[in-house]
C-alpha cells in the first residue's frame, strides 16, 4: 500500500505541475477559456467574466503550487483535500461541457494538448481515484526534506509562479503552443490534416472593403500587422507606440496594416485621434486573440512565416532589417 500511495502521489503531483505550467506561461489563454465556460450559452454567469482573468490565475497557481507541495510533501492533510476539491470542480466542469456539448475544449492543458470533453472527464475520474488513495492514506505522505525545507521551497515555487505570471501578462507568453508561434509558416498550418479535422490555423482573413489580402500578404517578405483585436479593450497607451513603429518599418519597406474585429466607423476615429499610418483589415476576434496574446501587439511575417511576435510595451525590441 506505501508503494502505490508514492507511485499515486508522484503521478498526482507531476500532472499537475504540468497542467498549471502550460497554462502559467500562458494566463490569458486561460482567461478566455473561462469566459467562454462564464458566458449565457454555458453556465450563464456573465457577472464573473470581468473576473475571469483573475479567476484564471488563482486557479492556475493553486494548480502547479498544490503539485509542487504533494511531491515534497508540504502539509499532506491541508494539500490532498485542496487537490480532491480542485478535480471535483474540474470534473463537474468538464462532466457538463461533455454532457451538453457546451465548450469542445476544457483548455485543461492549455494550448499544448488538445482533449476532448469526454477525454478530459476520464482523466479526472482516474484523478479522483488516485487522490481519494491519498486522502485515505495521507498518514503515508511524508516530507521528502526535513525542517523548514518544504516550506521554503513552497514559498519560492509561490513567488516564482507569481513572478512568471506578471512577466507573460506584461510581455507575451514564454512558450507559445499556438499555430501562430514564431516560426511557424501560416500556408503550412492551413492544410488539412489526413484526417479531415480542422487546420490549426483557420478563420484567417484579412479583408478591406474589396477582398481578402491574406493571400498576398502570406506571399510577401515583409509585412507587419499590427492586431488590436477589439477597439473597446484595447491599452491606449500603446497607440503612440504603433504609430512609431508603423512609420520605422514603412521607411525600412515593410507592407503595414491593422488587424481589428471592431467596427469600421470605430476605427476610422482611432485612425485620426492618433494619425495612424495604416489602414485596418478585419479578421475574426478569436483568430486576432489566438493570433497574439497582446491588444496591440505586433505580428511580423516573411512570407508568411511568423518571425517575430511583441506586445505593445515591447516593440522597440523588433528588429526591422
């Protein structure tokens, strides 16, 4: 029994260390996903979506630092019962999503592994078996360091999970798992898988009043779009800073447009208020949102490669050859 309390206490504590990690490098992808779960057409709780952002981050962090803390064994009673709530949130969620086909994605793992509801169920019915093993036999979960070392080490986790998260809120996501990385070519993710499933990167339009410039702007070496995927949401702050860099890359003969979801005559006023040297294109809002984690941010292609990505805050660091 010692042995399979161990064996559940490491697959228990690795899992979700990794589930809260891919979401930690990537909070606002979280965020979505809990306006999305928020929404009239789930569980019809529209007064917590302006709270889905710090909803997404407490939980995440409950995650990973409840994973750290059952490896090392930090307070067994007070980390088994968290972690045996936290799946049966998980679980009826995911129950509910499966069962009424509401969201086709949990999102459990982020971006980086993509389950289906019912598949996200299972898995956390097999959580809730290993974890009610440990809440059963937590007398057996012993502190692998003696003293105050698992404390320091659950306080250090803390403030290093604390600290990643304003980083990526700030800048972009540290690792990025979306078909719009850097690096990844837009043409290539457009095929269709042997399958017959959906791209990973579909909904891509950039269209003027005339037609859809995706195509030719996907064939061009130099093109900087710069995203503001919703007008209302966005840092105004950051305008000055596009306008800036949007007259560099002109001179440097990069093509510039803005990309919007937003409405035309809206644009139009943000275009003069701020002198904007581009003309808007529109694209869908969840492609502009999984396109760049950042309202503005700024997106270069070469030919349709994805080379380098920026938030506003950081658009002085692109390199404009």
């Amino acid at each position: 029994m010692k042995i399979l309390v161990q064996i559940s206490r490491i697959i228990v504590g690795a899992l979700f260390i990794f589930s809260g990690f891919v979401k930690l490098v990537d909070p606002i992808g979280s965020q979505y996903k809990f306006q999305e779960y928020f929404s009239e057409s789930v569980l019809n709780m529209e007064f917590l979506v302006p709270y889905a952002l710090p909803f997404a981050v407490l939980l995440i962090i409950a995650e990973i630092l409840l994973g750290v803390m059952i490896l090392i064994g930090y307070k067994p009673k007070f980390t088994v019962w968290s972690l045996l709530i936290l799946t049966v949130i998980f679980l009826f969620l995911t129950w509910y999503s499966a069962f009424y086909n509401k969201v086709t994605d949990c999102g459990c793992f982020g971006d980086a592994i993509k389950l289906t509801p019912w598949e996200t169920f299972y898995k956390n019915v097999i959580l809730i078996v290993l974890i009610m093993l440990l809440v059963i036999k937590v007398e057996l979960i012993k502190p692998i360091f003696k003293g105050k070392i698992p404390k320091l080490i659950t306080f250090l986790s803390l403030a290093a999970f604390l600290y990643i998260v304003q980083h990526v809120l700030t800048h972009l996501p540290i690792i990025d798992f979306r078909a719009y990385a850097v690096g990844k070519n837009l043409q290539e993710g457009m095929e269709y898988p042997e399958d017959g499933s959906i791209p990973p990167v579909h909904d891509f339009v950039l269209e003027n009043s005339q037609q859809d410039l995706a195509p030719i702007l996907l064939e061009k070496e130099k093109v900087m779009l710069i995203i503001v995927y919703n007008l209302q949401k966005a840092d105004k702050n950051g305008f000055p800073a596009m306008k800036q860099i949007a007259e560099k890359a002109t001179k440097n003969g990069y093509t510039v447009y803005g990309v919007s979801a937003s409405f035309t005559d809206d644009l139009l006023a943000v275009t003069k208020e701020y002198n904007l040297p581009f003309e808007f294109l529109f694209c869908d809002e969840t492609t502009l949102k999984t396109m760049i984690r950042a309202n503005p941010g700024v997106m270069i292609l070469n030919k349709g490669t994805v080379t380098q990505k920026k938030n506003w805050v950081d658009v002085d660091e692109l390199e404009l050859k």
